[in-house]
C-alpha cells in the first residue's frame, strides 16, 4: 500500500546499472574494494544480453592461458587491436584493454570459487594473419553448470533464446567437434555424450547449462556470495547532476520513485538501443526491421539518459552484426558455421557473391549495408546449399542424421516440411527454377554458380579469397584441400533468406580509459561511467575475436569501479570541503 512505502536504500558508494556481466563485473570489483555497491536491473531477470551469448571472454594474457604454456606479448596485442580499429579508438583506451583484460579475469577467479575460466586455444582471432593476432586466439569460457545451484535465484536468469531438451548442452571445447559429426569420430563421440546427458537428465533432474548461461549464473552466484543487492524490475529513469557531477540516480521501484545517491559514481551497463527502432532508424537507416538477437530491454534509455547529462556518444551506425534467419514465428536464428561449410554461398537480388561468405559476422553484416546502399538489394540475401552439402554438415540446427522420429533437433535428409512450406527456405533442381523462386537473373545466378563451382575445384577463390584465413577454416571441413570450397553439383538446392541481424549495437556514451562518460569537449563527467554496449566499442567497427563483446563489457566495468575506488580513496586523503555551495542540482528524467 502506498502508505506503508519506505524507500529501502538511498545513499550507495556505486551504483551499477545493468546485470548482465559488465555490470555484474563492476559490482563484484567494487564489492572487493571495500565499496557499498547496488545493482538495479530494467527487467523481471538478470543477465541481460550476456546470458543469449556464446559466453566468450577475448582476454589475451589471463591465467586460463598462460598455466597453459601460452603468454601472448602485450605489445602485439595492442599492434593488432590498434590496426582493426584503424585509429577510431584512443591509444589510452586500446592500452586500458590490453593491460586490465586479463587482470580483470584473473581477480574474479580470485574472488569466488564460482569463477574459473577455461582457455579455448585453437579457436583463432578473427583476423589471424595480422601482426600480434594469434590463430591460438584468446578465448575464455566458464565451464557449464547445473542451475540447481542457483537456488531461488533460478528463476530470475534470463532464459536462453532458443530452449534446449534438459541434458542438451556442449563445452566449450566440445562445439567445433560436434558440427564434425559426419567427419570425425570426436564429432560421433560428442553426440553420444548428448544423448547420455539428455537420458540422465530426465533420471536425475539436473539442468545443466554452458556458455553465456553459465557465465552469468556463475557471477551470480559470486555476487550471491558477496551480498551484493540486485534490484529487478527497477529501470533507471533519471540522473542526478549536482553542478558538473552526476550525484544519483532516479530508480522506479516498487511504483515509487527512489532517489539513490552515488558517492563514488554510477555505471552505465544498461545495454545498446537493440530494440528501440526509432532510434535505430535515425542512426541506423538502412535497418527497417528488428532483426536483433539482444535483450528486449535493450532499448538505449541509458544511452539517452546520459546524453540529457551532457555525454557524447559515437559510432551509433555500428552493431555486432551478425547474418540470421528469421523464422515465420519471429525468431532470429544466427548463421556462423553454415557459412564455413563447403558447398554453399551466398547472393544478393542480382544473384551475384558480394563477400567471403566465412568472413567474420561483422565484415559480413557491413557488406550488406553497403551493398543495400549501392541500389542493389542485399536485404534479404539468399544463402544457397546443394543436397551433397546438406547431407554432410549441422545445418540451421538440423543434424545430417537419417530422420529420427520424436527427435528434439531436425534431422533427416531434406528440410523439415515446414520450413519448405515457409518463405524463409526455397528449393528447385535447377539454377534457372531456383532463381524464379527467390527472385534473382537466372543467369546471372547461373554464372555465379558456375564460377564458385569452377573456384571450389581448383581450391581457390579468386573472387574472395574464402578459405585463406585459419579463422575461415576454424568450422569447415578439414578433409578437403580448401577446407571452405565444395562444387554445388548435387540438385535439390536450398536457398536460405538471410537478413543482417545483430548481437546488439555497439555505439554509445563515448568513454575514457577509465571508463568515464565524455562530453563533447572530450572533458570527464564527473561520477558517470559507462561499459559494454552502452559505450561506444573499444573495438571500433571491428571484432578481435570471439568474446570481443564481452571481454570489452567486464573489462571496462572492471576498470569503472577501480578508478571509483581511487577517486574515494583520494577525496579522502585531500579531505575535501565538499560540493561547490553554488552548484544546482537538476534532474535528467
């Protein structure tokens, strides 16, 4: 009743904003510099886009490598980071990265038991033969875990976008074997190990679950133990500035507003504008539907919020784009290993190639723009596989196994009927009739086969140069000379719709190396910082690797809440008199 209300906090040292694992890093950071900390989400459960990922951390240097033998030279790290970023991104950020990425995850496996990270070499960086890349890559994981541990918190995490039979779960080193299943004995033995999960999970009622899942369910835990307070369905709506500083923050609890005071500072870990399509749509022209794989709350207000304050913000045109399918039931489906397979490419409305089908997503999705902004339409594109290749690899989800009645993943020897029956999927024995169906010069596509096909028997691209890249090969077929290249020779073909979803934009509050917002003068904001996708990338409009949206995210909410620490631990030594006595206080909200 609104008579009983009582506001439960109202002053904190940090205030974190966001739980997925930037915030979640920031929280446990501060916590274990002594600093009262509290965490409020948007949503009714935590995790926020973290926990719909590949859970990757791109942390070159953290201890899960190096008590393996490896130790990366920082100094290459940050040659590399600094090429693909191709000078959108300060020197002192890029150096920030490279010198608290690893550190960041080394404290948190000091700080909870719940948190060890495990090294996945051999998956490479995305752009391995520039100086200071590694074809070793910098990958880390959290090893899966049974949800059961999460106790009542169980049902407050985020669920998956797609939900897996009880059992169903790969590890992090399992997932490369497991789309090999037709072409290695480790990919059959993965499959077994499914099966067995899935027969004793129904016996013993155990709901394991991997990557991004696992990653926040573990920070959770950790923050469990830390007693750090997270407040759900509790969106910001407004921020505080006290003269030049922002001082707290307006948070909607309970159907009341509370005003929660930040001694140190408050972090921005509130996610893109993913969802938000006005705002898509003035930064984003080109994007006319809402193809993003992010949280539905992501939807920019702390993009905005910070923006009343003063704060500038950059690369608003980005995403971490990422080509899908999007099924009849609006469901976003990503294509990663699909397009690393032999035997396929993919065409614009002219019915011609216009990238390295394998390169990596987000040099894919910027093809697409482009090329939609030249007057050719590439939205939608039209991935297109023969039936020899359809047969051998993981498809869309659909294993090439013989059909297996009650199976929880499609299977069998052609497209599920119902995916026929869509307009996502088209089939035809011929390039002319496949062409007539999804829309494309029937010679044009025709040339276009012809000349792959040509390409794949000698083991070259030409146009493309698919196939080069260790980072190309990493989800193909190594039994080939080109591990990429298979003629398409063996009718029906199967044309895929493909549309340029996302992982989440990537523009937002322009930051420091401290993490702190800037204004358009390039001056701090005294007591705002940002991190994750609420910031613009550290990565430019580039990707280092798997896990560069993440590792960026708990690094910068790493960094955020040591330089509160230090900001405190200094106020207090100077023994400040205070705020300026003619400073005025105003609202964002």
């Amino acid at each position: 009743m609104v008579g009983d209300y009582k506001p439960r906090k109202t002053s904190v040292d940090v205030i974190v904003v966001g739980s997925g694992a930037g915030g979640m890093t920031a929280a446990l950071t501060a916590k274990k510099l002594g600093l009262d900390v509290l965490v409020v989400e948007k949503g009714e459960h935590y995790g926020g886009t973290t926990a719909l990922s590949g859970g990757g951390v791109w942390a070159p240097g953290a201890k899960a490598m190096t008590r393996r033998g490896h130790q990366p030279d920082p100094d290459g790290v940050f040659s590399y980071l600094k090429t693909i970023t191709a000078g959108l991104v300060s020197d002192e950020r890029l150096k920030a990265y490279v010198d608290n990425a690893p550190a960041m995850l080394d404290d948190l496996e000091a700080m909870s038991h719940w948190l060890e990270f495990v090294w996945k070499p051999g998956y490479p960086d995305y752009y391995p033969n520039l100086p200071g890349a590694s074809e070793l890559g910098a990958t880390m994981n959290v090893n899966p875990i049974d949800l059961r541990e999460l106790g009542d918190l169980k049902s407050e995490l985020i669920p998956p976008l797609a939900l897996a039979p009880k059992g169903i779960w790969l590890g992090p080193l399992e997932l490369r074997d497991f789309y090999r299943i037709r072409q290695s004995y480790k990919g059959k033995l993965v499959l077994l190990r499914l099966l067995w999960r899935m027969a004793r999970a129904r016996v013993t009622g155990e709901e394991v679950v991997a990557i991004g899942q696992a990653l926040v369910a573990r920070l959770r835990l950790a923050m469990r133990d830390a007693q750090i307070p997270l407040w759900l369905n509790s969106p910001l709506t407004g921020l505080v500035v006290d003269g030049s500083r922002v001082v707290a923050a307006e948070i909607n609890r309970d159907g009341h507003t509370e005003t929660v005071s930040a001694r140190g500072g408050i972090i921005l870990a509130t996610g893109g504008f993913d969802h938000n399509m006005p705002m898509r749509r003035r930064y984003q022209p080109t994007i006319e539907q809402d193809w993003s794989m992010g949280n539905r709350y992501a939807d920019g207000d702390g993009i905005e919020l910070a923006q009343k304050t003063g704060a500038d913000v950059d690369l608003m045109d980005e995403a971490w784009w990422f080509p899908a399918i999007e099924w009849p039931d609006g469901r976003v489906q990503f294509m990663l290993n699909e397009r690393m397979i032999p035997g396929q490419f993919i065409v614009n409305a002219a019915g011609e190639r216009f990238v390295n089908e394998a390169a990596p997503y987000t040099d894919f999705g910027h093809a697409v723009i482009a090329g939609q902004r030249s007057g050719v339409d590439h939205i939608p594109s039209w991935l297109i596989i023969d039936s020899r290749s359809w047969r051998k690899y993981v498809f869309a989800g659909h294993l090439p196994l013989p059909k297996i009645p009650f199976a929880p993943v499609p299977t069998g020897t052609k497209p599920p009927k119902a995916w026929l029956e869509s307009d996502v999927v088209e089939t035809a024995d011929s390039w002319v009739e496949l062409a007539r169906k999804i829309g494309v010069p029937a010679q044009a596509l025709s040339r276009t086969a012809e000349r792959f096909n040509q390409f794949a028997r000698n083991g070259n691209d030409d146009d493309f140069v698919r196939g080069v890249s260790a980072y190309d090969n990493y989800y193909g077929d190594p039994s080939l000379p080109n591990p990429n290249l298979a003629p398409l020779e063996r009718p029906p073909f199967y044309a895929f719709k493909i549309v340029p979803g996302d992982l989440g934009t990537n523009g937002g509050i322009l930051t420091d190396a401290s993490g702190r917002a800037l204004d358009e003068s390039g001056a701090a904001i005294d007591g705002l910082y940002a991190a994750g996708n609420a910031a613009a990338s550290v990565m430019g409009r580039s990707y280092a690797g798997a896990g560069a949206t993440i590792g960026p995210a708990m690094t910068f909410g790493y960094i955020a809440a040591r330089h509160i620490k230090s900001r405190l631990t200094n106020a207090e030594a100077s023994n400040k008199s205070g705020p300026d006595k003619h400073a005025t206080t105003r609202s964002t909200s």
